[in-house]
C-alpha cells in the first residue's frame, strides 16, 4: 500500500484496551516509546490488531500542539 503521509514507523503493538466503540492501541516503535492510537473496535477487528502483531504507525496531521502548566 502506498500512502501519501510520510511519517509512518514500524512498530509492535503492545496494548489492545478496547471501551465501548473505541480502541486505544499502544504501539511500541523503539528506543522506550510507545505511540497510542485511538480508533474503532470495528477497525481493530478488520485489521486482526492484537498483542504482540506488527503495525505501522501512520501519522498525518497539519498541526502538532503541546501545552505546559
């Protein structure tokens, strides 16, 4: 698959925590970080997403905020 976004890291995901109609999927990339993911529980059982499979983080976003107190 080819994708317009050019941040995408190849990682492990190493948490599933489903809620009621939304997944958050935490994906180790390396080097202690991890990158969580909010997205359906559909999207999670179309991809077959679990502990331990192989994902590739895609990031696509026009903006990147950071707040401190």
């Amino acid at each position: 698959m080819r994708l317009s976004a050019r941040n995408q890291i190849k990682g492990t995901v190493v948490e599933v925590k489903k809620g009621a109609t939304t997944s958050h999927v935490r994906v180790d990339i390396g080097g202690g970080q991890i990158v969580t993911s909010s997205i359906t529980n559909e999207a999670v059982d179309d991809l077959g997403i679990k502990t331990g499979s192989k994902a590739t983080v895609v990031i696509k976003a026009s903006d990147v905020m950071i707040a401190v107190d």
